[in-house]
C-alpha cells in the first residue's frame, strides 16, 4: 500500500537536490539490489533533525550498510560521533567502504552484532538515536533506549506505518511489534510523538 502517493513522491524527489556522489552510489546499489533504505526524502529529514537539536552523539540501531549513517554523519559537526550497530558483517564492510571516500569516516564507529546487546557496550547518553531493526523488536528497542537518551534528545524509528499493515485486521510478527510500538511512544509520559506519513512511516519522539 501506497503511504503517500507516488505522484506526490515523484514531485518531491525531482525537487530534492542532487545528492553527493558517495550518497548517490549508495542510492544506486540499494536500488540495484532491492535493499530498504530510507532514501533522500528521509534522509533530508534526519539531517534537519540533527542540526535542529545540534546532536553531537548518534546511535542507530540497525545500520544496513550506512546510509542513513551518512545523512548523519554529514549533520553532527567536527567533533560529532555516529554509532552504527548492524549484524551482517558484510552490510558493515559495504559501509567503511563508503565512509572512506568522504571525510566524515573519522566520525563513524561501527560495531557488528545484536544491537540490543551492543548498545549496552557504548557509554554515555545519546542526543539521537535510530531506530531500524527487525520490527518485531521494537518495543524491547523502546524500553531499551528510553534511559540511554538524553532529555530533548529524539527517538527516531522508521517503516512504523509498514507498508499500511498496520491498518490490516490480522498483524503478522512484525506488524504486530511495529502496533506495539506506536501505542508504547504515544503512550509514554517521557516522550511527545508525532508519525509523519513519509515513505513508510517515521516516528519522531523527543524526551521530556
């Protein structure tokens, strides 16, 4: 199901401005191999968001091959930090391989394994943190994260309208976490949340 309609994506994406080269490959090689990214639309929002707060430390859970690590990296400043936690091995040598060409490598440290494990394993509170693992571990992401941002830092998680499953009568595993979710960071008197119906759905709670 359609979020937003394409004509209406069409429209933004021949307004967006051109990517860099490195951003565009990464386009390129997601497209080619039919791997979800969250792709410029988004990626454009991160950036605002970053620099809205002026987010020094960023933590994403579920790293792919680092795209959405970029878009932050790019937005941190000089002597901002992105951690990238992602279980594939490959997924995260795709990324060094990229980080590489840009200066903002010096800015991204990677870790391979559970991120729900790894994020114990990183000190220090977090001024955003990303949320993109297997969906139906959301909500153990929620309860995870909440003590490890700081306030008026940002939970940020994507694909939370998943496709439009989410008004569907019978929620599959993943669906059914993504369900669990929403109602957790609507719920929750730590966070003020809002969805925007962008791509597959982006959720955006800031810690009071």
């Amino acid at each position: 199901m359609d979020i937003v309609n394409a004509n209406i994506v069409d429209y933004l994406l021949n307004v967006t401005p051109e990517r860099d080269d490195v951003l565009e490959d990464m386009e390129e090689y997601a497209l080619a191999r039919n791997f979800p990214i969250i792709g410029p639309l988004v990626g454009r929002l991160l950036f605002l968001l970053t620099k809205a707060i002026q987010a020094q430390r960023v933590l994403e859970l579920g790293s792919g091959f680092g795209y959405s690590a970029y878009w932050f990296a790019k937005a941190v400043g000089k002597d901002g930090q992105v951690f990238c936690t992602e279980c594939d091995p490959d997924n995260i040598a795709h990324a060094k391989e990229y980080f590489h060409r840009t200066k903002i490598t010096n800015k991204i440290t990677c870790f391979t394994g559970d991120a729900l494990k790894l994020i114990d394993e990183i000190d220090g509170q977090f001024d955003i943190i990303f949320n993109d693992i297997d969906k139906h571990q959301y909500p153990k992401a929620f309860r995870k994260v909440v003590p490890r941002l700081r306030k008026g830092g940002l939970l940020i998680s994507d694909n939370v309208l998943w496709d439009g499953k989410v008004i569907q009568n019978k929620p599959d595993r993943d669906t059914a976490g993504i369900l669990t979710y929403n109602r957790l960071i609507y719920s929750s008197k730590e966070f003020f949340t809002t969805i925007v119906p962008l791509r597959d759905g982006i959720s955006i709670s800031i810690k009071l």
